[in-house]
C-alpha cells in the first residue's frame, strides 16, 4: 500500500503513479475578458454603422465643406478690353487760326495732312475765338467724338482743350490754334499718345479665395 493512501482505505482508493490531481485556474477573469471584447467589437459595429448612415442621409455633406474649406480657388479678373479708335484717315479736320499770325492755319493743315488726317475747312477762327484763345488751341466736336476723333486729333496737339456741342451736325471736328501753339506734336510722341489711348487698363488682380 502507498504512503498516501489515507488509512483504512483499501486498493480500491489507492493512489499510484506519479499523476497528481491539478488544480484548474478560475473561470471568471476569462469571461470577464471575452465579454469587454466582445462589448468593444458590437460598439465599434455600431459606430460605424451609425456614420455610414448618416453619409447616406446627408449626401457627404461634412466631407465636400471640409474640403471646400481646404480647397482655394482663384478667380481670374475679366480681360480688358483694347480701345478701338478711328484711323487719322477716316477724320477730317477743320483748321482754323484764332491768332494775329498770318498762315498759321495753312501750314498746320498741312502738317497734318501729312500725318494722314483728310482736310475740311482752313481759315481764320470764327468771332467767338478770334484773338480769345490763349492756349495752345481748342478741340471741338459733336459729343460722340470725345473719346474717338477727338482724342486721336488730341495726340498730335498736345495741351488743346476738347469741347464738345450738343446737336453739331456731321463728323468732322475743329482745330482752332490758340496763342501759345507751337506746332504739332513731334511724331514719337504723337505716336506714344495714341497707344497710351489704345492701351487696356489695368485689371483688379485675380481674387483668391480658401
């Protein structure tokens, strides 16, 4: 009989061998493991089922403001636009003098001529600017000619005044020299006149907006 067979115990309870009964860990620290894992799983189930529904409801609304808010756009400034004028050849000039200087009103004719303007009337200045104009001279047309004859006859008398006269018939538009001309401006600088009238503006810089 073994030693640890207890007394009084026949064979039937002996004990032989070198297995031992073993003592099994407690089940509680698993399950209470397997059930905070299994909670994490169905929450983060529901979470993401949550979000899915609420893209399909709302059409994506929270992703396209995120990105319009990180997206900046630019908006070029409208191109301006070239300023057409008249060719000197499709103006025609009357050209009168307002000074005591004999021919005055010829010889400018002339000059002008040259540059391509056509010739109407050439003469002595009408009594309201005979002798009364001081400057260099005085431009005058119909009011639709202000920006366009006008101005391209301005270019070549540098420091003419422009006026223009409600109901004046036909195109054609006056040169009355004054005191102080000194004759026409030096073709450069004619030249340089009427592109700065041609030139486009500058344009507001283009807008950039996140």
């Amino acid at each position: 009989m073994s030693m640890l067979t207890p007394p009084g115990m026949g064979g039937q309870y002996r004990i032989t061998g070198d297995k031992y009964p073993r003592m099994r860990p407690p089940r509680r620290h698993v399950r209470l493991v397997a059930a905070v894992v299994a909670s994490a799983a169905v929450l983060g189930l529901l979470g993401w089922g949550t979000l899915q529904l609420i893209d399909v409801f709302t059409g994506g609304k929270k992703d396209t403001a995120a990105a319009a808010r990180t997206e900046c756009r630019t908006t070029a400034a409208p191109a301006a636009r070239v300023r057409a004028l008249p060719k000197p050849g499709d103006i025609t000039v009357n050209v009168y003098n307002a000074t005591r200087r004999t021919g005055l009103a010829k010889d400018t004719a002339d000059a002008l001529r040259k540059r391509g303007f056509k010739i109407g009337d050439v003469g002595n200045a009408a009594k309201e600017f005979d002798k009364k104009v001081k400057s260099t001279g005085m431009l005058l047309g119909p009011p639709d000619a202000r920006n366009s004859s006008l101005a391209v006859l301005a270019a070549q008398v540098s420091g003419a005044e422009q006026r223009t006269t409600a109901g004046r018939k036909g195109a054609a538009v006056d040169l009355v020299i004054g005191d102080a001309f000194k004759g026409l401006a030096a073709p450069a600088a004619a030249d340089r006149a009427l592109a700065a009238l041609t030139a486009p503006k500058p344009t507001a810089p283009a807008k950039k907006s996140c």
